[in-house]
C-alpha cells in the first residue's frame, strides 16, 4: 500500500514528469550523435544558419553536409544560431532541453490539476520521443501555439503575438495561432503587437546577412514549400499522415488536390465559431484549441510521424477537459495511444507497419475520429456545465 501511494505521487506529480522529459532529451540527443548520420536533421538546421552568413540558397542541397534540404524560414537561422555555433554533441543535446522546456512549460501553464498536468505529459511521452529522437521543432511548436492561446485568455497580448510569430516565421502553418483571434478582449494590441514582432523577425536575419538575401531567402522559401507540398502527396511518400492521406492512400488516387479536402474541413473547423455565447468559457477556448492542433496535422500534407506530437497534444486537452469521460470517450484515448503513438514503435511487427500503417497512414486514423467528436462537441455541448478545467 505504501509503495502504491509513493508510486501514485510520482506519476501524479508534474515536477517529476517534466523531469523525465528533460532527460529523455538529452539521451535521444546523445544517443543520436553517436549513431554517426543520425542527426542529419539537426545539420540541416545548423546549415541554415551557417548557409545564412554565406548568403547560400538556404533550400538546395547541399550532400557533402546533409541529406535532403531545409523547409524552415530565414528566421530560424537566428533561433538555432546558439546552438549551431557549439561543438555538435553539445548543440543537439541543448536544442532538444530548449525545445522540451517550450512544451512542459505549456502544459505547466494549462488550467489543470496537478495530476491531470502530469497524466497529459505521461500519455504525451511516446509522442515526444518520436519526436526527440528526430530533433524537431514541432515539440516547441505545440508548445508555442498553447501558450499563444494560454496567454490569450490570461490578457497577455503581447506575449501571445510573439509566440505565434516565432511558429509562423519558422514554419509556415502556425499561422493556425489565429484560431485564438475572436477571444482577444484587447485586439488592437495583439495586432499592433504582432505587426511590430513580425518586422523585427523580417529585419533581424539582415543584420548578420543582407536585406536583399532576406527578401530572396522569402521568395526561394515560397517555391520550396510548393515543390515539397507536391512530393509530399506521393503514395509512397513517409509524409501526408494525415486524413488527407489516408484518403488518397486508401483511394490509391495521389491526384486529389489539398484544396478539395480544405473545402470540406475548413468550413467544418470554423462551423463552432456561430456559437458566440460560448467564447467567455475558458474550456471552450481550449476545445477550440484542441481543435486547431488536430487540423493542422490532419490537414496537412507535410505530416509525418514525429509531426504527431502536435495532434496528441490536442487530444489530450480535448480529453482532460471532460468533466465525465464515459467508456467511450476512454475507448477512444486508448485506440489513439496503440495506434497514433505506439505505431512507429516495436510494438507493431515490421510487415504490419510497412505493408498497412505506414502504406495507408492509419497512424492519423484515431486523431481524425477525435477531431471529429471535438467539432461536435464545439457544436453541441455547454462548456460552461459539462467542462472541468480542474
């Protein structure tokens, strides 16, 4: 009985949790260099940088310093600049700690118990390592667009321009920040806040570059993002995990254009904006929330396994908003745990990865059914009686 409750006061509490999370980073990052060409991401990022000082085309390749090319904006260059000017062992592991502090620090600043706080990074925790152990941006990512919209609600304006800014002047789609717009009770500020931020993110890679290769840098970003979108909707492609993709996949038709699907999402992602009652309830905002880091994902063809860490997020804060989680709102958290998260893990044999996961992009199956329950509950439910933030 004693070792249960000493068991029950790790899992439930956030500090030891997050400290986890802090490690884990830092292993996957080590781990990683010493796999010799398994931190080709991160040279990727690093060369950003250093292709910025040279005024290189930051999006050719370059194959005497890394595989594929970048996709990420000129800005960036001045985000992994500190880290890109380390010893590699060292960078990896420190860009892996700033990206984990960014998503801990949001779920620390959720309206939730304690418990709930350390349940939601618990059940986040695959998630994550699949994407540390691809040193990506997206763990700071979902991190940035919950504390855009934490900030919102907590009249922080500032603070939430800046943070959607820096998601939409590293990659493109967080603009989907601006699902938040409608709760912002001082919106002149947060505009004029994000107009201000915005030009000093434009101007700011000039100072160790040029204004005329920051302005090329945005037009040759443009082109990449187009090239990459159409290689993405192959039926081959490990990208478009999405229900973009596992339409086309199960379809075996790569020709269905993104815009059909935008067509039928869009309108049905805006639909819960009518209910204007409903926007002074904080759990409605986060609904909203949840909501938006689903769309991205799901709506995106540029999904890939580590980009799901940003869907699972959002399907937690739908499910840690339940005031009463019936059998089959649990059913539902537990398919999108074994087959979201638990997918690109052993836990699945190869041939059932390769010949169906991976082929028909079932990993974004769960999160699309979710996405779905979130808008009809955005439609239907009163947040103000059947919603906890406790």
């Amino acid at each position: 009985m004693i070792l249960k409750e000493k068991f029950l006061k790790i899992i439930l509490n956030p500090k030891y949790i997050f400290g986890v999370y802090l490690i884990i980073a830092i292993v996957t990052a080590i781990s990683k260099y010493f796999r010799g060409n398994a931190i080709n991401n991160y040279l990727i990022f690093k060369y950003t940088y250093i292709n910025t000082l040279l005024e290189k085309n930051l999006y050719l390749q370059y194959p005497k310093h890394f595989q594929d090319s970048n996709h990420y904006g000129i800005f960036f260059s001045a985000l992994i600049a500190p880290f890109a000017l380390m010893p590699d062992w060292l960078g990896i592991s420190l860009w892996n700690v700033a990206n984990t502090l960014i998503f801990i620090y949001a779920i620390h600043k959720l309206p939730f118990s304690d418990g709930k706080k350390a349940l939601f990074a618990l059940l986040c925790l695959q998630e994550y390592i699949t994407a540390a152990l691809s040193l990506q941006f997206n763990i700071a990512l979902v991190g940035l667009l919950m504390l855009s919209a934490i900030y919102i609600y907590e009249k922080k304006e500032v603070k939430s321009a800046a943070s959607l800014m820096i998601g939409v002047f590293v990659k493109i789609y967080g603009v989907v920040g601006l699902s938040q717009f409608f709760f912002i009770k001082n919106k002149t500020k947060f505009i004029i806040a994000g107009i201000v931020i915005a030009l000093l993110f434009f101007v700011f890679p000039m100072i160790y570059s040029s204004p005329e290769f920051v302005i090329q840098s945005y037009k040759d970003w443009s082109v990449s993002l187009a090239e990459k979108n159409g290689q993405n909707q192959s039926l081959n492609s490990y990208q478009d995990i999405s229900l973009m993709g596992f339409v086309r996949r199960v379809l075996g038709d790569a020709s269905i254009s993104n815009l059909a699907f935008l067509a039928f999402g869009l309108p049905l992602f805006t639909l819960p904006y009518i209910r204007i009652k409903q926007y002074k309830n904080y759990a409605f905002q986060l609904m909203i929330l949840a909501s938006t880091l689903l769309f991205l994902v799901l709506f995106s063809s540029g999904s890939e396994s580590p980009t799901y860490i940003i869907a699972v997020a959002g399907v937690m804060i739908w499910f840690f908003l339940q005031r009463e989680r019936s059998p089959l709102v649990i059913a539902m958290l537990i398919f999108v745990i074994i087959l979201t998260s638990f997918s690109p893990s052993d836990l699945f044999p190869k041939s059932i990865k390769v010949n169906y996961i991976v082929k028909y992009s079932l990993k974004s199956v769960p999160c699309i059914i979710v996405w779905f329950r979130v808008i009809y509950e955005l439609i239907t439910r009163d947040f103000e009686k059947d919603y906890s933030l406790q």
